[in-house]
C-alpha cells in the first residue's frame, strides 16, 4: 500500500500549507500560498484547490490518485459534515462547506477537522506523541489549544469540542481570555496574556527594558518580554515564570484528569524553552499526584509548522482506508464522525 | 441470561456492603457488615467472603452460581493485579492481593476497582448515567473524586488513577487538599474544606451560629455550616457559596476538556442541593464554551449508596462475560487491566 497518496492541508488565518503524502506521513511534495482570508470562502477555496494540484505536480502525483484530502481549520468547525462554522480567525466566513465543495473541485474525498485537533493527531502518528495510547497535545502560542488522544483515537466529546484545555480553570478571578472566560489557563498563560501584562507594566512606568526592545522591534510581543528577561530585566524574566507557573496549574490538571502517557507541547512559545518550561514541570511535579506524574512523558512536539498538515492526513486516511472494493472513498456521503 | 448473578461488594474504610445482582443490577439480596480495619486484611477478607455467603443465601442464590465478584475498594489500588496497595482509609494494608485471597476463599473469580471509579461505572451502566456515551462522574463529600466513561468504556489511562478531577488546580495558592496539592478543586469544595474555612473563622470570633450548632450536635462539619447558612448566619451560607463557585471552575475546566454529554454527581454534599450547585453551576457556565455547556446535562446520581457496589457489579460483568464456553471465568489468571 505504498502506492497510498494523501494530501494534508492546513487553512490558517493568513496562510495555506498544502502536503502530499504517502501514507506514512513522508512529505513528497508541499505548496504554500497565502490566505487572503478577506477574498471570502469562494476564491479561498479556490486557491487551496489550485494549491492542492500544484503540490501534486511537485511530487509528481496525479490529483485523481489522492485517496483523501484532509483539510485543518480554524474552529469553531462541524466535523461531522465537514463544514466551517463561525471561525473568528476567517472573518465574513459563516457555515461554509469547504470539505464537499473540495470535493467537487478536486474530485477527492475531503474530510475536515480543527487545527489543534489535527496537530495532536501529527504528533501521535507521526512525531512525538508516537507510540503513547493516551496522549494530550497542547499548543502555547496567541491562544492555548489542545486535543486528546484516547486509546490511541483522537477524542472529539459530544460535538467535536473536546480538548479545549487552554480553558481549563486555574484563578477565581483575573484577566479573561479570547473567549471571554475569566481566569483560564489561557488568560494567564499564552502569548496574548504575557504580552498584555507587559504592556500594564509598561503603562504603570515599569519594564523599562522591554519598552525598548518593543520600541525598537514592534509589535511587543511575548517573544520581547522573553527576549528583555533574557537580556536580565527581572521582571520580565519574572512575568515568564509567572506564565509557567500557570502553565504548570494546567499542566497538573491534564495529568490528574487523564492519567496520559504523554503530554506534547508545541506552539511559538515553546521557543522560551527552560524559562516557561522550568517553572511549569515544577509547580505540575508538586500538584500531580507521584505515579500519574511518573507515567507521563512531557515533550517538545518534533512537526513543529507541519504538524496540522500532517494531521489532516492522518485524519483523512483513517476515514477513508484502503477498503476491499476500494470504492468508499468516492461516495459523496458526508465523513463519518469519529 | 437473566439467570447471570453478580456479587457487587463496597469495601469501605468503616463499612462493606455486599450485593447480589442479576445482569441488569437489580438487588437480588443484600448485607451490610462493619470493615473494623484494624483487624487487618486477613479478618476483613474472612468477613466480606462471610457476608458475600449471607447476601447469597437472602437472594437464594448459590455461592457457585455467581458468575463474579467484584470489589470497589478505596484507592491507590493495583486494578490489573487486584491487589490494594496502600490505601489511606484502611491503615496497615499493604499490597493486599484481595482479588486472588476472594476468588480462593468463594471459588468464584474476583476483579477490583477503586471506590470512585466503581460508582461512574454503577450511574452510567445502571443510574443516572445511563445512556450517555461521554460521561464524567463526581463524588463531593470529604473528599472529591470521580471517573470518567469515554465511548460508553471506563477511561482509566495510563495506570489505572485518571479521572482525579477533584484535583485539578483551581488557583495559584491557598489551602492543601489531603493528598498534599495546593489550590485543587478538594482544597476548596470539599466537605473537609468547608469545615475547615469555618473553624478558622470561629477561631477568629465569627461565625457564632455555626459554632453554637457544632456545640449542640459535634463534630463540626460541611453539615452544620450548611444548616447554619440555612437558619440565617449569612457568612456561613458565603462558605457554601465561594465552594460552590470553586465547584464550578472544577466543573468548567471538565466541561471544556472533555465536552462531555453528562457529569453526574454524587456524594454527602449533594444534600446542599442549590445552595452550593447554584454557583458552581453559574460558574460553570460562565466559562465554559457555549455548545460544549448546552451539550451537558449536569445531574444528579440516582445509585446512592448503592452505587460503588452495582458499578463493581458492572465491572465484573465486563470482564466475565458470558463466553460460548463458560470456562473463562474460573481461570486463576489474573483479570485483565480494561
């Protein structure tokens, strides 16, 4: 079945990855182009049809030889029926029904899945969650978001919204995250929470180091607090430890609410390293209990940028396998959901 | 198959209860013994063979007809093995190999479970729970534990201790839960919890209902803070209220990560009723994603304090199954870890 051919598509806010690959993951050819989100869900479309052939044609694979297309979206999705909902990252987009529509027009069977939960998929098939049968992924970067792997399935809850683990609670009260939910993890712990209580601090005549960096290199980003604590201003250093340190409340929960095997963490903000790392297996270490923090492997994800494609490959070939007559993957029926 | 019996045994830290079930968990025959713990393993296993004999005989059922025996028992247990290994309601038990001494003792096969576990299993297969496919369950009494139910299964990870909701993190600091983890959901909403807020506060000079209740009617508990709140002393109701809120963080972070279809919950604070499910349950909703909230159906358990006995029942029906041969279930081998 090395004859197998996928492709892996990733639709984010401002750019479009298109992979094919055989079924084992292994890239054989890529396209990117950009999103150009404002063009609405018509010419978007078309453009990750145009960029799904010329990925063939860079891997040498004829479009009618894809045994599934998967495509990785911003949520809010219904995956299910392959259609996006109400995505805040695709403005003007409104129940859109990109997997049948790619259907149509690349005449390949498309299945659809959320960005975070297609990522966690990459890691376990094909990076660093291999091998783990239960296994959570999180991604720390503007927002914090996740998937779980259960039984070595992607588990998706009542609706497909499962996984949400940058909204687990960690505060009473406190700042509020994109969603609107007071004192989650995702308020206190992502790129957006660091940057925004850098500029409070800023704005109260603080963090004179940062406010330079940003000067000089704009937006302030968490990446410039990072960078100012790097460089020795305590108090950023300290707003990164802080963020870890919730990360680490976070992080406890997982492994006492789901005893996995491993905990992946990818996202722009793993680039911090020891510094948010250190101070979140820590506070985990003392508020997990001894055997379930013992089980678990925490890891670097290893797909880094890819690893939504990648997922929306493996999320596409466990809907449509190899079947005997061969001739499921060319029904028009909706995917199955998982 | 209606003529399938069950042994459903509750071993507690001051109690055991023993029921005889068909497959369909309806009591047959009951009996209830004291644990008297510091007899030691050896006496407490002579008595839960001597009782499991006696609930036999009240159902007309004989011994050698029960298909298995299963056992809630507190945890950390070894469930692969059946063995408890150092539970801290039943002090001196160390590596108890309790599912092998019953199946010599009664001649009939013996699977274990911990006590929380066993009662997610009893609401979903035989309560409350019943017919919901993704379910959490959460006991709140001195301590807060609970299970979870992925696919109509028991998820029990890596080794056998998730669904420890009680001990997500709730806040950055505060008081220590009775496994030693600062600001988890037990540390704040527990029965232990509450009762320790108002001694601190009488110790201060408040709460002077409370403490006049306690007087009348020892020992302090969540109880009498209940009842005080209920006759008028506003604070006392104010702790009910804050551990209700803490309640519904706990609550949120379930509801955002694993957007289940059902949280049943069960335990001696339940008999608050609004008093502290009113704010967990606003706070819930508060911040928890929109769908993955009005997917959830919040309810209370319907099993009492039947419900550990008839999930153990559930546990050993899984695992002994009818089998064509009918011989499987008099191997020695050791259950199987689900």
């Amino acid at each position: 079945m090395s004859e197998e051919r996928y492709a892996g598509i990733d639709l984010g806010g401002t750019k479009i990855l298109v992979l094919i690959t055989d079924a084992q993951g292994s890239v054989l050819g890529e396209e990117r182009v950009p999103t150009l989100a404002a063009q609405g869900p018509d010419a978007v479309i078309a453009r990750i049809s145009e960029a799904v052939r010329a990925a063939a044609a860079h891997a040498r694979v004829a479009v009618p030889e894809i045994r599934a297309a998967g495509v990785s979206a911003p949520g809010p999705i219904n995956s299910a029926e392959g259609d996006i909902t109400d995505p805040p990252n695709l403005p003007g987009w409104h129940n859109v029904r990109l997997a049948r529509v790619l259907h149509e027009q690349l005449g390949v069977p498309a299945v659809l899945e959320n960005d975070a939960n297609c990522a966690c998929v990459g890691e376990h098939q094909f990076g660093a969650g291999r091998g783990y049968r239960h296994m959570l992924y999180v991604t720390i970067s503007t927002g914090i978001g996740g998937g779980v792997i259960v039984d070595d399935t992607l588990y998706v809850g009542a609706s497909g919204a499962a996984g949400e683990v940058g909204h687990m609670g960690v505060a009473m009260s406190g700042p509020t995250c994109g969603a609107g939910h007071v004192g989650c993890l995702e308020a206190f712990a992502s790129g957006t929470a660091i940057a925004r209580r850098a500029r409070e601090m800023i704005a109260a005549g603080g963090l004179p180091g940062t406010a330079r960096l940003a000067e000089h290199d704009p937006p302030l980003s968490a990446r410039t607090v990072y960078l100012a604590g790097q460089q020795g201003e305590a108090e950023a250093a300290a707003i990164i430890t802080e963020a870890g340190r919730y990360l680490g409340i976070g992080l406890a929960s997982m492994i006492n609410a789901f005893n996995p095997q491993a905990i992946v963490l990818g996202g722009g903000l793993m680039n911090m390293g020891d510094a948010l790392l250190g101070p979140a297996i820590e506070v985990a270490r003392t508020r997990s209990f001894a055997q379930s923090f013992m089980d678990v492997r925490i890891v670097e994800s290893e797909l880094g940028d890819n690893a939504a494609a990648l997922g929306a490959v493996a999320v596409a070939r466990s809907r449509h396998a190899a079947g005997p007559a061969g001739a499921a993957q060319a029904t028009e029926a909706p995917p199955e959901r998982r």
